[in-house]
C-alpha cells in the first residue's frame, strides 16, 4: 500500500470513530480504538513506539515516542485539544524526518467535524 492509500484508510476509520465516540476523550482512547481498527483490517502497526536522535554522532536512544506508525509509512500522532498550535505541526514534520517518514496526519479529536481536526504533513512525498 502506498501513503495515500494508507491515508485513505485512515482518514475513514477516524472519520467513524468520531462519529460513534464524539469529541473530547482522553487520547488514549482515540488510540486504543484506532489500533483496534487497525488490527481488524490487518493492517501492520506499532504504537508508541520510541525512536532515537543522533547528535553529533551521539545516539540518544529515546527522542519521542511516537503514538502510532502504519505499515511503517504514515505516523499518526493523536490529540484531543481545545486547539492544535503550530508547533504539533513543525513536531510533526520533525519525526518524519528523524524516521524518514513521507507522511504523518495530526488528528485533533476535539472538534465539531472531524474533517476539521485531521492534518496531512509531508516529508518529500
């Protein structure tokens, strides 16, 4: 599967859950649902997976910790804010550098229309 296939799909399983669970849960519910759906597709996931920075030559073995990578292609990294600020963004795009990811969706939960929370960030794709 490619990115946008990948992101199709996701957007999609977001798209229900929003409707069945509604704005304003803890993260990790949103999480917990997502990985459920993930597995029910047989879709290949890791979740909060940790993932190491070198600096100057120096390996620091936790850098972030992702929320969620599909197929090992598309990180997703969930939220439930009252507003999503310009830094989730620029973070966003940092960990698709630092794994040579091509695409990460941020997701803010905590809005009216999911449609509005969902946020496609690209790394040379």
């Amino acid at each position: 599967m490619t990115e946008n296939e990948i992101a199709k799909i996701l957007v999609d399983i977001f798209y229900k859950m929003h409707v069945q669970l509604g704005p304003g849960l803890l993260e990790s519910v949103y999480e917990e649902v997502l990985c459920y759906e993930l597995t029910k597709l047989d879709i290949s996931y890791t979740r909060q997976q940790g993932i190491p920075v070198v600096y100057e030559d120096v390996k620091l073995d936790l850098g972030f910790r992702a929320d969620v990578i599909v197929e090992n292609k598309v990180v997703v990294e969930l939220k439930s804010a009252e507003d999503v600020a310009p830094v989730h963004k620029k973070r966003l795009l940092t960990y698709l550098r630092l794994t040579d990811i091509r695409l990460g969706l941020l997701v803010n939960f905590n809005v009216n229309l999911i449609k509005d929370g969902i946020t496609r960030i690209a790394n040379n794709l």
